[in-house]
C-alpha cells in the first residue's frame, strides 16, 4: 500500500539528539501516551493521514495527549529542550506535506481529545479539539441537533475550523469559525487561556482562520443548529457540451442574489479520470424538504441518476463520502475565489481546464477534481476580509489526486499552468477576488497576505501578545507562517 517505505526508513535517521531526549523525557513525565517508529501506535498514527505526502514524514515520536493538562506539560518541555521542532495534529486531511506532521520533530495527536458535552440549553457543543467530524455527526442525531464540521467521513475539528470551515449550513451561517463561541488554548508558555468574544476578545477573533499560529487549541465551544433531515441528492451526467452548458446557467443563476436561498448548498463537479471526464452536482439542503425547487434546473437536465435522500446529518456525510477517494498516495490541490459571471465566463474556465488537462492523461491512478461552491456567507467574524452578508462569491476547489510521486512534477506543473490561465481570465474581466481559502490551498499559495494587509497586521500583532517568543512561528514550522522567513 505505501511504497515509500524506503524514504521512511531514511528519515528515521534525522532525528535530533534533542528530539531524542524530549521524547524521552517526555515518556517518563506522561507514561503512556508517547510512542515511537516501528510501534502499533505510531504505525496507526502514521497511516491514517489523508495524504501520502504527509505519511512520508517520520517524527521522532507521536505525542497523544488526553487532557489539556498533558498538552500544557508538553508545551513547557518541548520550549525548553533544545531546539525540538514539533507539529500539531487533528484529522490529518491537510494535503501538503508538513501541515500537520513533522520529519525528525515530534508529532502531538490530538484525537485522543474528542469528548462531546451540550450546554443545558442545546447551543453550544463543547468539542475536544482532536474530534473528527464525523464521530461527532452520530452522537449529535438524537437531539436533531449537528454542528458546522466536515462534509465527508475523518475530517478533524482542529484543522476545519481554526482554518475556516464550509458546511451544509454555510449559506445560512458563514464558515464554521464564524459560529465559535470560545476556544480553550494552550499558548507557548503552557499557559491555558480561554478565548471570546469578552476575554482575550483580539485572540478570540485571530482564532478564526488563525490556523495554527497562536497555540494549540484544546476545545472548541461551537454553536449547535438545530436539523433533523436534511435533503442530499447526487446526480451524475454525461460529459457532453449540452451538459456542461445547462449546468454553466443553472450555476450562474444559483448564485444570483436574487436567487439566493439560505438553505441550500451545493457543489458543482467536474472531473477527468484514467477513463475520460465527468460532472456531478452534489446538492445539500438543511431543511427537511424532498427536492427543493431551488436546484430545478440541475435535476432537470438528463441525467444517469444517483442519490436522493431525506436524512441525517451523519448519513449524508458517510453517503457523500463515497464520492471521493478515501486516502490519496498523493494529492495536490489549488483554489481561488471570484464574483458570479455569466454561465459564459464558467464555459470559459471549464474550457481552459478541459484543454490543459488531458496533459495527465497517463498518469497512474489520477483523479481530478474541479469543483465550483458557493462561499460561505460570513457575517465577517473572521480574519478574512471578506464583506459581510455577500451571497454570490464562488469557490474553486481543484485537486489531483493520483499514486506515484514520480508523476508530482508534472501533475503539479499542469494544475498551476490551468489555474494561472483561469486567475488571469477572471482577472480581465474583473471577476477575481483576491481572498484565498486556507483548507483549500497549497502551500504554495500566499493565503495569509490575501486576507488584506492590516488583517495580517493584525494577525502578527496577536502573535507578539501571546507568543512573544515565537513558539509557533519557529518552533512549529508547519503551516501559513505570520512572519516573512
Ligand atoms: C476529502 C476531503 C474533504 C474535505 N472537505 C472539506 C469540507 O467539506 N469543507 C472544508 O472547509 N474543508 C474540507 N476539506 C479541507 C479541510 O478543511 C482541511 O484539510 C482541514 O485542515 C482538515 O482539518 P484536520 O484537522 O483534518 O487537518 P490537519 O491536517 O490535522 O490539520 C490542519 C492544520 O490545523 C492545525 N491544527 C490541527 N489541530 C489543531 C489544534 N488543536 N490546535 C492548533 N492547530 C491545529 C495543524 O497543525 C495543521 O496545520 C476537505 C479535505 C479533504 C482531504
Ligand atoms: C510499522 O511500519 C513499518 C514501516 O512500514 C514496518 O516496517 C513495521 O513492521 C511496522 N510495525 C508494526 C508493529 O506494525
Ligand atoms: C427529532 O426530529 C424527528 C423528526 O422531525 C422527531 O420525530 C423527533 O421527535 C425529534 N427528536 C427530538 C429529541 O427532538
Ligand atoms: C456573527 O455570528 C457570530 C455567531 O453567531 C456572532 O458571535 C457574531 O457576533 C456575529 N457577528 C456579527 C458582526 O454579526
Ligand atoms: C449517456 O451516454 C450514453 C453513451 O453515449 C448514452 O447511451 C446515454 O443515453 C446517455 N445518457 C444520457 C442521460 O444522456
Ligand atoms: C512509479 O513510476 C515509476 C516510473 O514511471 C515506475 O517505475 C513505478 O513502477 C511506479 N510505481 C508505482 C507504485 O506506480
């Protein structure tokens, strides 16, 4: 399954004498939740990234916190040992390599932390910050109740909602950062802070696409909705220009204003496999309503079937799920935002991608997906400069993914030329957004400089308040750095 192992094997080698020593000393301070190379524990670990890119990092050890206590006593050794570089992980669905695992340093596995608590009054959902989405989705279902997380099986708390989060709800609500109430959080020093809208109020706010910059989060208070069923339905079409066209008008008018309905979400799919193209509408409706009239003109246009059901939140994610590969060998995706154009302008973009794609034509085991969403409509309570209440931005989501990493160079090479090609058409008809979404981005992308130069002030100002040293910016190093290396 994983034909790295030779590379896994050559990175055991680099682990630090001081990464050696803390993961030592850490055993003996906090015995049993330390394990090393060549272990069940750290083999399960290892293995349950999405990517393969980040199964090719080998930490010195794997951490497992069970309590916030434990996560504040590994912060104060892991500062004061050496210069042991450490990672922070949730679900492990980030798909570029050092997201959240860390070659030679140690990897803190936060899944240990995903207890479940409701407020007496059913609106807040009390989330241990190592909970996966979709343990979570089940536990909720008896109180017709759910929280905004992932959309497909394995998705972690810790990465979905410190970067953004897009949900069922998002139309209705934003992202799923713009619904925390409260985060408990171990900052550099070990210190554990709670931070809200009334204390810590700016760390509060910097939590909301912060990402891993300003500590590790041990608990995230989220507001819980109110939803019982809800309506999914799949449909795949045949690939033809008559297709891609009815779908290109009914996109363009689905992201009207005046069309908008704060209730429905959806995706549209357009996808290139080993065996030639494809295009699928996913399509969510958070109310407990059988085929909206708001998706009309997508089920209207001859189709070869798929899903449609009335059902929980749970079932629709494991559902939805099949879609989608379960674990990559490797992975590499882009996104970027823009205002809706005309259907014309998405046949456009289709057409740029359709032309440019068939370059990966041999590659093996290549899946690509190029998914156009409607955007959150955030009300604003984040770091991402956004406008507020706006309901016709749109998202791109395009991912590869495909098994051998000989074919990274040029899977990587043709994905930027396709994106570069769109970027610059939207650009000259002055579509394009500058905004980036982070739990969709490559590294590579500029993400936090696109939220706007004094958010990113902003950003590096609570950096300085909370983690003078530069815990996170130097100690962690995976991840949108606030300051210029
Ligand atoms: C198949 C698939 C489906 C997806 N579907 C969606 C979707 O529906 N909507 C959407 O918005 N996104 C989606 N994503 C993207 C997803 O939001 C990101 O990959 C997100 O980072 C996943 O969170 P994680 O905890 O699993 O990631 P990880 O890779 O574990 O972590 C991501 C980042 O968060 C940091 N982090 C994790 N936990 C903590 C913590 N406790 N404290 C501080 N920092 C922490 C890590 O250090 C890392 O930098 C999807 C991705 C995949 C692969
Ligand atoms: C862990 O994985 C390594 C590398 O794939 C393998 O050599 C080893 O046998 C595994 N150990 C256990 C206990 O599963
Ligand atoms: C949940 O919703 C269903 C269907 O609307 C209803 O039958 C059930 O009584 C509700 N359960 C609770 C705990 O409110
Ligand atoms: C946005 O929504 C969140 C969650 O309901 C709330 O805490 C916040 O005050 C709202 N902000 C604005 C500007 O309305
Ligand atoms: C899809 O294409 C196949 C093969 O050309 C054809 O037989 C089928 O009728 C088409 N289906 C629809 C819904 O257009
Ligand atoms: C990866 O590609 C190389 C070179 O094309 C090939 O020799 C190898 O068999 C491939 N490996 C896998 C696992 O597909």
């Amino acid at each position: 399954m994983y034909p790295f192992a030779l590379c896994l094997l050559a990175a055991v080698s680099s682990v630090s004498a001081s990464t050696a020593q803390t993961c030592k000393t850490l055993d003996a301070k906090i015995p049993g939740r330390v394990s090393y190379p060549d272990s069940t524990a750290y083999n399960a670990s290892i293995s349950s990234y999405y990517s393969g890119q980040e199964r090719d990092l080998n930490p010195g050890c794997i951490f497992r916190p069970t309590s916030t206590s434990e996560v504040s006593q590994f912060i104060k050794l892991v500062t004061s040992s050496g210069n042991t570089q450490f990672a922070v992980r949730g679900g492990g669905h980030t798909l570029w390599p050092g997201a959240a695992n860390v070659d030679g340093g140690i990897t803190v596995d936060m899944r240990a932390m995903n207890s479940l608590s409701l407020s007496e009054d059913h609106k807040i959902a009390h989330l241990g910050a190592g909970a996966v989405f979709s343990d979570i989705y089940p536990q909720l279902t008896p109180y017709n109740l759910t929280v905004m997380g992932g959309r497909v099986p394995g998705i972690g708390a810790g990465g979905f909602v410190t970067g953004g989060g897009i949900t069922f709800l998002s139309r209705k609500h934003g992202f799923s950062c713009d619904n925390v109430y409260g985060y408990e959080v171990v900052l550099a020093s070990g210190k554990v802070v709670y931070a809200s809208q009334s204390s810590n109020s700016d760390l509060w706010l910097a939590l909301k696409g912060g990402s891993n910059n300003f500590g590790i989060i041990t608990r995230f208070d989220l507001a819980a909705f109110p939803l019982g069923n809800m309506w999914y339905s799949d449909l795949s079409y045949n690939y033809t220009d008559s297709v891609l066209s009815a779908n290109a008008k009914a996109f363009s008018k689905f992201m009207k204003p005046a069309n908008y309905d704060s209730a429905a979400m959806m995706g549209m799919f357009v996808y290139y496999t080993n065996q030639g193209f494809g295009v699928s509408n996913a399509m969510w409706y958070v109310e407990d309503v059988a085929n909206p009239k708001v998706y009309d003109a997508f089920t209207q246009i001859p189709n070869l079937g798929g899903v449609s059901e009335l059902a929980t939140v749970d079932k629709v994610v494991n559902d939805f799920g099949q879609n989608l590969p379960a674990t990559t060998g490797r992975s590499y995706q882009l996104t970027f935002t823009f205002n809706n154009p005309p259907a014309s302008v998405y046949l456009q973009l289709i057409q740029i991608w359709e032309k440019r794609i068939t370059a990966l034509s041999k590659v093996e085991g290549l899946f690509i997906e190029f998914l156009f969403q409607p955007q959150p409509v955030t009300n604003g309570t984040n770091m991402f400069g956004l406008t507020p209440g706006k309901t016709d931005y749109v998202l791109i989501d395009m991912t590869a993914a495909y098994d051998n990493a000989s074919d990274d160079a040029l899977v990587e090479s043709v994905i930027n030329d396709i994106v570069k090609q769109q970027r610059a058409l939207l650009k000259s008809s002055k579509y394009l957004v500058d905004f980036i979404y982070l739990n969709y981005a490559d590294i590579s992308q500029n993400v936090l400089s696109t939220w706007g130069a004094g958010n990113l002030a902003k950003l590096q100002a609570v950096s300085k308040k909370y983690d003078p040293k530069g815990v996170f910016q130097t100690r962690s190093p995976g991840g949108y750095k606030l300051f210029k290396k």
